[in-house]
C-alpha cells in the first residue's frame, strides 16, 4: 500500500505562501520562488536582529557624545569620568538622560569632570 503525500505537501507549501504574502509578483505566487524568497528574508531579519544592537549601541553613543559636549567633554572623558567616579550607567540609560533630562545630565557630567 502506498502512501499519498498530499496532504503534507499542500501543508508545506501553504506555510510558505504565507510568509510570502505581500511579496512581489510571482515571489507570492509561485511556490518554487516564493520558497527562495523566504529563505532569503529569513536570513536577512536573522541578520537584522544582530545589526540592530549594533546600531542601537552606536546610536546612544553618538547622543551621549553630543550632550558630553554641550557639557565641555568628550564621549571618552566623560565615560571615564564616570567610571572613576563610580557611576555605573550603561549607556542606554545615558543616552536616554541626555535626551530628555538635560540637567541631570549635565550634573553627571560635573561629576565626571570632577573625578579626573
């Protein structure tokens, strides 16, 4: 008795369809493409999700950078201000400061300049 494996394979491809949907022209309509395309999209938001750490990183330091300066110090001093001061903020939490507290950061920022 042999097995039919239409059902599985219907299956298969209706997952594929799925991710495909809003692709452009046969990339949704036809399962071989479709199928390349997905692989491909995948392997870019598997990427994207590392690059955009690195992006969010490189974001909060060009902020922190900024508001150092308004405040007379570089991005550098005034990380290793607060280093030596004891001040233990990742710069998330540093960026976020610089944006929306600007008094609180430039009080950072005297700290900073005072420990070196």
């Amino acid at each position: 008795m042999r097995i039919k494996r239409g059902v599985n394979a219907v299956k298969k491809r209706r997952k594929i369809f799925k991710l495909a949907k809003g692709y452009f022209g046969n990339k949704s309509k036809n399962y071989r493409i479709a199928r390349e395309a997905v692989m491909k999209s995948l392997s870019y938001a598997y990427v994207g999700r590392k690059r955009r750490k690195r992006d969010m990183r490189s974001l909060w330091i060009a902020r922190i950078n900024a508001g150092a300066r308004e405040n007379g110090l570089s991005y550098s001093k005034l990380m290793h201000g607060l280093k030596v001061a004891g001040i233990d903020l990742n710069r998330k939490v540093l960026s976020d400061l610089a944006i929306s507290d600007a008094e609180g950061f430039a009080a950072l920022c005297e700290k900073a300049k005072a420990a070196l």
